[in-house]
C-alpha cells in the first residue's frame, strides 16, 4: 500500500490563502534545511526535501494550485477529473537555486553585475584593556595595527614598473565563471569568483617585487581610539575606513575595538547599576550615624538610620555608570549595609555589652532563667557541679 502523501500547504507550513512570496520563502528555508548536499548521507533530510520541492512544484504554478486546490493530491493521479501527472523535471528551479546554492556555499547568483565590480574592504578585529573607571567615564586609548597601503613603487596595480595586467583568459576579465550542476531538478546554473584571479579579472605575469603583486605593503600604523562613557566588558568601538582595502574601487573596511574591562576591588557592575558591600559598626547600626562610602565619583557621606539591621540596601542615586544611549541617564549605586560584630572585647567593653542587654531583653541569661535553678547545678565541663560560667567570664 503506497504511502498517503500529506498535504503540500502542511509540507511547507503555510495557509491555503498564502501568496507566491510566502511560498516560496516557505520553501526556500525547507531546500536550505534539507539539501541533500548539506545532509550528505541523510535518507529522512532527503525525503523531506524532496517533499518539499514536489510540494513547492505544484503550489508555485498557478494553474496546478487551483487543480490541487480542487481536487487534491488526485488531480495529479489521474483521478477525480484533474489533468493527470506532470512533468516534474520541467520546472523552472533556476532562481530559487541560484539563491539556495549562494547562500549555503558561499556563491552567488550572477544579477549582471561584474565579479570585479567595487566590493568594501574585509574589516579588522583587535582588543584594548581599560579599568572599571575608565569604562565609566570614558577615556582615549592607543591602539596599533597592522594595516596594508598602497604600494609606491607600482601604484597599486601589482605589476612590475614598466609592465600592466592582463586581462584574465579564463573568465574575459569579468571575474566570474559560470557552472552547471546536476541536481534533482535538472540542471541549475550557479556563478562563482574565477579561480584563475580570484575574481579580479586580471592576470599579473611580471609581479612588483616589493608588494609581490599583491598591490599592498603591510604597514604598522597608531590610531587614537575614543572610548564612550558607560561602555561595558565585551562591546566593540567601530573605526569606520580604517581596515582592509576594498577591491576594484571599493571602500575600506572598518576596524572593530573590542573593549576588555579590569575588574574593581569593590565595584561590581550590572548594566548601569554599580553594586558595593559597606561594612558598619554594631552601634552605628543601633544608633545611627554618618559613615563615608566609595563611590566611582568620590567617597560620599550616607546617613545610616537607627536600627539598620544587616545585609540592608541603600541607594544611592545617580551614582552609577551613564547610559550609552542617553547621556543624560546615568544608573544608580546600590550598597549593602553589613554589621560588624567584633571579635575581640576588652573586660570594659565586655561588661558594658553585659549591661546593655540586661536593659534590654537580657538574652545572655534566657537560658538560664528559662530553665529555672537546675541551671546553676549544671556540669561546668570540667566534671564538677556548680553554675555554668559565661561566656565573657574567664
């Protein structure tokens, strides 16, 4: 029993009232998908791709989509009154794969523009190291690369002094070649840059000794680099026409400054918002008071309120990094308040910390009276009854 076909709306995904455009995009990203030249050795990307084009064969062609429309997958059987098969290898596949076969290896189809025509220069790609205070307020950097210029002995052209290049024989100085390529469909045209000169159109037979015909000198050169105000870690400064020549006229390319930020003993950084921990006395944090904070702009005084308790967050605002977007925004600084017990008390200051908090909730003898008077029968660790001793007594 032979396999029942879904429907060619379903293998492309799109609805019944989808135009010409959306079907053939449809397509397209299946053909991308499931060439068989992209799955090599894959029998289901086969099949499926196959479905695919039988599907984008009939729906393509307006008088085959409104048999289909009416009478199904039998309009192509020979049933149901529909005009039988169809020629399937006599579609007309050559512009879809043109664009299919560029964009998956690279090519391109030929729109009668020349292969040597101006084309923008490749762009280049370096780093630069800054601080977590530079990346906020921004700073000029020096960076050095190795860029090519034009060659002063031949102009630029890559030949000898005395001599010219020659128009390329393989391809008439076009650049291209075209080549034809069997496929499921039929034969499929597809253009590609000449191997013979690259895609210049030209052949240079006696090479400048100094560029070795290339028509550059690679050449070390410095450039002054303005870092934004509130960059972060990870983004790049475009360098506009400071790359790679362009080719037959073309504009130079760009030079992409990835920025690299140290990171800070105290700051951490989130967007715009900057993040510290402060750390604050018990009394200051019971009392209340003034305490200096750091800050990229300066240390700051905050007023903590009486009864902070710890890992409070305060913020500071306007003091965190400007916004590349706005200038005029800047993010905020939050800290986190933190209470600092000491770990080392004189008798004075133990025996006043005693005092406090016997006016208070006394919670140094909650056990104690909590338990009743057993506690003072209790062992003191060292096998003898009698009352247990405090921790600030010695």
């Amino acid at each position: 029993m032979a396999e029942q076909k879904r429907d060619y709306y379903e293998v492309l995904g799109v609805d019944k009232s989808a135009d010409d455009a959306a079907i053939k995009k449809a397509y397209r990203a299946l053909a991308k998908k499931y060439h068989p030249d992209v799955n090599p050795g894959d029998a289901e990307a086969e099949k499926k791709f196959k479905e695919a084009s039988e599907a984008y064969a009939i729906l393509s062609d307006p008088e085959k989509r409104r048999q289909y429309d009416q009478f199904g997958h039998a309009a192509f059987d020979g049933g149901a009154g529909g005009a039988g098969g169809f020629d399937f290898n006599g579609m007309d596949f050559g512009d879809i794969f043109g664009d299919i076969f560029g964009d998956i290896f690279g090519g391109g189809r030929s729109r009668g523009g020349a292969g040597n025509g101006p084309m923008k220069g490749a762009n280049l790609r370096t780093s630069v190291r800054i601080s977590f205070e530079e990346a906020v307020f921004g700073c000029k950097k020096e960076i050095e690369l190795t860029v090519k210029e034009t060659c002063k002995t031949c102009n630029g052209s890559g030949a000898k002094p005395g001599t010219q290049p020659e128009t390329c024989p393989k391809c008439g100085g076009k650049g291209q070649v075209v080549f034809t390529q069997q496929s499921f469909f039929g034969t499929v045209r597809n253009v590609q840059a000449c191997p013979n000169c690259q895609g210049t159109g030209k052949i240079i037979k006696e090479k400048c000794v100094d560029c070795r015909g290339t028509g550059y000198i690679p050449m070390k050169k410095r450039y002054s680099c303005d870092i934004p105000a509130g960059i972060d870690n990870g983004q790049s400064i475009r360098m506009p026409g400071l790359g790679e020549p362009g080719t037959g006229g073309g504009p130079r390319g760009d030079v992409l400054v990835e920025v690299i930020v140290g990171r800070h003993p105290i700051f951490q950084r989130q967007d715009v918002n900057i993040f510290s921990t402060v750390p604050i006395s018990f009394a200051v944090a019971a009392l209340g008071g003034e305490i200096f904070i750091d800050t990229v702009d300066g240390k700051v005084i905050y007023d903590v309120k009486a009864g902070t308790q710890t890992d409070t967050r305060v913020r500071l605002k306007g003091k965190g990094v400007p916004s590349l977007r706005n200038k005029e925004i800047r993010g905020d600084h939050y800290v986190t308040l933190v209470v600092q017990v000491p770990d080392r008390l004189s008798n004075e200051a133990k025996e006043l910390l005693k005092q406090f908090d016997q006016a208070n909730d006394d919670s140094l003898t909650a056990v104690q009276r909590a338990s009743g008077s057993k506690d003072d029968k209790k062992d003191d660790g060292g096998g003898h009854g009698g009352k247990k001793k405090k921790f600030w007594e010695k």
